[in-house]
C-alpha cells in the first residue's frame, strides 16, 4: 500500500462495531467508516432493513460487512447480540454506541424500563460492558458515544429516572443524551492506562426519521420548518468517524466532540458525583455488579 492510499484508508485491519447502522447517521457512519478501510459490523431491529444496509456498506467499502439483529432496548436481546458479536469478531477497535430513539409519550421495554433510558443509555452502558474485555484485549481502541447537544438541558433525576412520576419526551431525551456524556467520561476515568478511549459527541441537528414512531405535534411542525437547514445524515457522520477513525486521537479520552472538534459540554456533565452515581444506579438493573 502507498503512503498515500494508507492515509485515505486509515481504517484498514481495524473492525468497528456500529450499534443501530441500518440508517440515519448510523449507517451514514458505517458507510464511512467501510470507506476508509474498516471491517464493518451494524445492529439493526429489522432483518430486511438490516441485510439492505449491509449490502449498501459493502458496496461502499468493498470489504467485508457482518450484520446483528437485536432490539437493544431489550436486556436479553443486548445480552445475546453481545455473545454473538464475541463469537463472530476476535477483535473490535471501535465500538459506536449510536443507537437511540425519542418517544413523546412514555412506552416501557419488555424489561418494564422507560423506553428512552433503556435503549439510549442501558444499552450502550450494558453493551459496552459486555464487550470490554475484547475492546481491551484489542487495544489501542475506542468507545465512542454519539450524544447530542441537548444534554445541555438534561438534568438527571435520581428520584424519578423513569419518568413515573411526570414524563415528558423531551425530559426524556435530554437526560438520557446526558447520561451519554456522564457515561462516557467515567468510563474514560475508569479505562485510563489500558489503551482503551471513551469519547462522546453531538453530531449535529441531522435529517433522519428520528423521533418518528411517536413524534410529539410541536416536534412535526418544528422538523417541517427546520428540515431545510438540517445536516444530511452523510454531514451529521462527519464527527462519529472522526472521533473513531483520526489517528491524532488515538490518545485522547474522556472528551467530547462537536463538528469534528473537541468542546466543553454542559457543567453538570463534569459532576464526578453524579456520574459515579449514576454508573451503580445503572449497573443495578441489567445485573451488573462489577461493570468496567
């Protein structure tokens, strides 16, 4: 291989695991990552979406692309996808927690856990646990961790993290993507001197069906008149495969990245208290004891 073609083609021989690849700025990183040399793995809930999006990767990569169906809101399903990730990769170099969803009205997972907690925030926690050992065992690696600016507005509600009480998709929303950031950042604290990085970002306001299975009336009126002025999922991926795939960042862990650059978030983000807090909290219902 030239210099040059290396330089393009950053990625080759490392294999990177990316959670809900199946469209929007999921698959737009899958894509790009496949384009510059990776091995590509996806989760996707639907098996035809699935099989669609990894064709569409391998054509644009050329290489090889596995797929995983699960539905991560489901502890069972993380469990499962977890042992078969672990069978069918002996490495992983990154992991792209991206999977996420927003629901307006409160909808509870097969586990009886609050849909927008469990899928945005137990599952990458909970997945992220599972493949650490191989994540280690590959390093230098990277977890990296798409969140999104509106954890400036979270606030981490300890005495009503499932919204039983009052629930607001919105609330929902922000304190979950809150929670990205925490979980990121003590899991950086927690991997430091392994080789393992753990970074968080907002890839921007992008143009996706998200939000789409149960949108509130404000939410459809908003996307309608903002649509023209939102990143195409290709320009939304630009910073998950930067912060995965840079070799300048190799090194740099427990940070969070905005339109490719490292940027401070949000003050509550920084909290060491409440991010220690929230890592038992999280660890108490998916069974884990000793997570990371």
């Amino acid at each position: 291989m030239t210099q040059a073609h290396g330089r393009s083609r950053p990625m080759v021989g490392r294999t990177v695991l990316v959670t809900g690849g199946t469209g929007g700025i999921g698959k737009a990183t899958a894509l790009g990552l496949a384009a510059l040399g990776a091995h590509v793995a996806i989760t996707g809930r639907h098996p035809v979406r699935t099989r669609d999006a990894v064709l569409e990767i391998r054509a644009a990569g050329g290489g090889r692309v596995d797929a995983f169906v699960a539905d991560l809101s489901s502890q069972s399903e993380v469990r499962r996808v977890a042992g078969e990730v672990l069978g069918c990769l002996p490495r992983i170099d990154v992991l792209v927690n991206n999977v996420g969803g927003y629901w307006n009205t409160r909808h509870l997972t097969t586990d009886g856990l609050e849909r927008t907690f469990a899928l945005n925030h137990l599952a990458p926690f909970l997945l992220t646990a599972l493949l650490l050992d191989r994540l280690r065992d590959s390093a230098p690696a990277r977890v990296v961790t798409v969140a999104s600016n509106a954890h400036k507005a979270g606030r981490i509600d300890f005495d009503d993290l499932q919204g039983e009480r009052a629930y607001s998709g919105a609330r929902a929303y922000n304190q979950s993507k809150l929670a990205n950031v925490l979980f990121s950042y003590e899991l950086a604290r927690r991997l430091a001197g392994t080789g393992v990085t753990a970074n968080a970002l907002h890839p921007g306001v992008v143009r996706t069906g998200f939000g789409a299975e149960d949108p509130a009336g404000t939410q459809r009126l908003v996307v309608r008149l903002l649509r023209p002025f939102m990143k195409s999922p290709a320009r939304g991926a630009a910073t998950p495969i930067h912060v995965a795939s840079a070799p300048e960042l190799a090194e740099v862990s427990g940070r969070y990245f905005a339109d490719r650059k490292p940027t401070r978030s949000s003050p509550r983000s920084y909290d060491q208290t409440v991010a220690a807090r929230l890592w038992q909290i999280s660890a108490e219902p998916i069974g884990l004891t000793a997570a990371g």
